[in-house]
C-alpha cells in the first residue's frame, strides 16, 4: 500500500513539474473554446472512459463538458468486445459524425499506449474537422509498441497540445516476488488529477478575464438541484449524455 501511494504522489510530482507548460496550452485551448460557448469534448476507450465519465457532470467541475460516451467501445456491454472496437478503423468517424464535433471545437482523447486506430483516427479526424486535439498519453510507452492505426502514426504524433502522462507500458508499477506480472495501475489517478488541472487553470483564466464559467454544484447538498437546474435546461439538448 505504502509504495503504491507513494508511486502516485512520485508519478504527480513529476507531472506538475514536467508537464506545467502542456497543462497550461491545454487549459487555454479550453478556455478560448468555452469563450466561444462550445463544449469541450472528451473521449477515451474502455477504462480511459473512466476520465470522460470523471470530468462530466461532475460536482466542481465544469458544465460544458460533452463526455463521448460510447457504449460500444466501453467494458459496459463487453471487456473483450471493447479492446477490438479500439482497434477498428473507421469507427472513429461514426462517432465525431454522431458527436458532431467540427471546425473550433476543442476534444480531448486519452489513450495510455496511444497506439490503437479508434484514438489515433479520432485525432486526426477531428483535426480534419478544424478542431484542436488536446492528447493525454503515455509518450514513453507509446514509442515502445509498434503502432496498430491505419496511418503508421500514434496518438502523441497527431495532436496539436500532448501531455504525457508518464505511465509505463503496461500501466502496473509495483512487482512482488513470486509473481512474473507487474500489478497496481496507476493511469486513473494520474489522468484525473491532469484532467482537474487542466479545467481548473481554464476555470481560472476566464475569472481572470472577468468570465464566469458554468460550474456544478452538488446536487446533494442544500439547493444544489435548483442551483444546477438552468445549466441543465442550457445544455441538455447540446450534450447527449445529459
């Protein structure tokens, strides 16, 4: 317990020092896109939904977040089933058709290998589109496994802001004697705290251009229901997951 939690706070340390500058384009694209009045997009395949789920409709957390989530490339319906929509071609391009994400929108895809065609046909889709990508990946492990994307490229080659989020190939960082698989994966906290950092800066920067941005409250403490009820009644017919 004891070296996996400190594995954690070593892995956070490094990305507030290592990763400040990238964090910090990416809260800017945010906030340039919620100046616009567009939804942030998100998208990650099967456990990397986790992160889209964690910044939606999330108490704190901003309201303009349109999370992607795609039961077909979830665990949801299927574990194995979701690891072989990850590696379909073409299947990116249903899902920004259905999402409708074009020219000026901001999307953020988090894929730790950054390898597989649904992540990386998704960045390169959407750039096509005229958005901005914002890629939250494993540059390190991404380099170490050969690419499985139509177009030969990884998801850290095709973004316009990449935040690495330092995660070895595989994702496990502990070993114990007696057993040849490395264990404790430690991609979910670290993508969620990058995540948080990224929409608190953006946050931030609009107050700080004198912008007050659309923020949930709980809905179980004390008014949080009628506090979020305009928000909900803004946006429910622009984000499909609300």
């Amino acid at each position: 317990m004891e070296e996996y939690i400190d594995n954690a706070i070593s892995f956070l340390n490094k990305i507030k020092t290592e990763e400040k500058k990238n964090i910090l384009e990416a809260a800017k694209l945010v906030k340039e896109s919620l100046k616009k009045n567009k939804p942030i997009f998100i998208y990650g395949t099967g456990h990397s939904q986790i992160l889209a789920i964690e910044i939606f409709y999330r108490a704190g957390g901003l309201v303009p977040v349109n999370a992607m989530l795609d039961i077909g490339s979830s665990i949801h319906t299927g574990a194995i089933k979701s690891t072989g929509v990850e590696r379909l071609p073409g299947y990116a391009k249903v899902l920004l058709d259905y999402f409708d994400v074009g020219k000026d929108d901001v999307i953020i895809i988090i894929s730790n290998s950054g390898k597989n065609a649904v992540p990386v046909e998704m960045a390169e889709g959407a750039r096509a589109r005229g958005a901005k990508v914002i890629a939250l990946t494993g540059v390190e492990y991404s380099k170490s496994v050969p690419a499985a994307a139509p177009s030969g490229k990884k998801l850290f080659e095709v973004a316009d802001v990449v935040i690495d989020n330092k995660v070895p190939a595989g994702d496990a960082v502990l070993r114990l004697e007696g057993l040849d698989t490395p264990i404790a994966p430690i991609s979910t906290i670290v993508n969620s705290a990058i995540l948080h950092s990224i929409t608190t800066e953006a946050i931030k920067m609009l107050l700080d251009e004198g912008i007050k941005p659309p923020v949930w409250k709980s809905s179980n403490v004390p008014g949080g229901d009628a506090f979020n009820k305009e928000n909900i009644k803004k946006y429910k017919y622009r984000i499909k997951a609300l």
